[in-house]
C-alpha cells in the first residue's frame, strides 16, 4: 500500500493505492495542519484497517503551493519514509500522484523530498 499526501492548499489531500485503486481524503485544514497533519492520516488509515507497518511507499506533492503547507507535509512524510524505512518520492503537477506511483513502481526512492516554491522565497529584510 502507498500513500500519497499533498499539503500544498488549505485542503489536505491524502489518497491510499491498495490493489491497483485509490482511495481519496481530504481535510480541511487550513492553520491547523502541523497540530493534526499526523492525526488526520493515521486516522484515516485506522478507518481502511491498515497500518503504518503495512506501507510499501510514500509519495508526496513537491509544489509549487503553500510554504508552509509544504514544508510540513514534506517533513512529515520524509519523517515517517525515514521511521518506517520505506521509500520516498515526490511528484510536481496536476497528475503528480500517477508521477510518484509510476516512480515508486520502478523502485525510486530519493530518501527525503525537498519542496518545489516555484519562484524565490519572499523573505523580509530587517529594518536594522
């Protein structure tokens, strides 16, 4: 079973592959997504009766998105890929999911995801 996460809008997007289907959540989470990102996934993992343990794969939306909503899915996911000692990909686009399922598939594993911003980090400069 793989699981697929994007946290790239105030709606996080979680989708479970098991036997050549896919299974469809989605949350939203708005400011509350690194509070209950963990909850919301292992929940709904509960709710199909699988298990962490039972994870052959993880792939994640890259962006570009949200900053933070990206870096907190990211993290989560490269955490857990590292935790479960399962392989890792991500995927960019409107199709990104079929990206990392076929790049998962093949063997892939990139070990930690790094998040795509699309442009420069707007970052203010001190006044000072």
């Amino acid at each position: 079973m793989i699981l697929l996460l994007n946290t790239s809008k105030p709606q996080c997007e979680m989708m479970i592959y098991k036997n050549g289907e896919y299974e469809t959540f989605s949350w939203e989470a708005n400011r509350e997504l690194a509070d209950n990102l963990l909850t919301f996934i292992s929940d709904n993992l509960s709710k199909n009766n699988i298990q962490f343990s039972q994870l052959t794969g993880l792939g994640v939306f890259e962006g570009p998105g949200s900053f933070t909503g990206l870096r907190i899915g990211i993290t989560v996911m490269n955490a857990l890929a590292d935790s479960l000692d399962i392989p890792i990909v991500g995927g960019r686009g409107e199709e990104w999911y079929k990206e990392v399922l076929h790049k998962i598939q093949k063997g892939e594993n990139t070990k930690i995801v790094l998040p795509f911003y699309g442009s420069e980090a707007k970052i203010t400069l001190p006044k000072k």
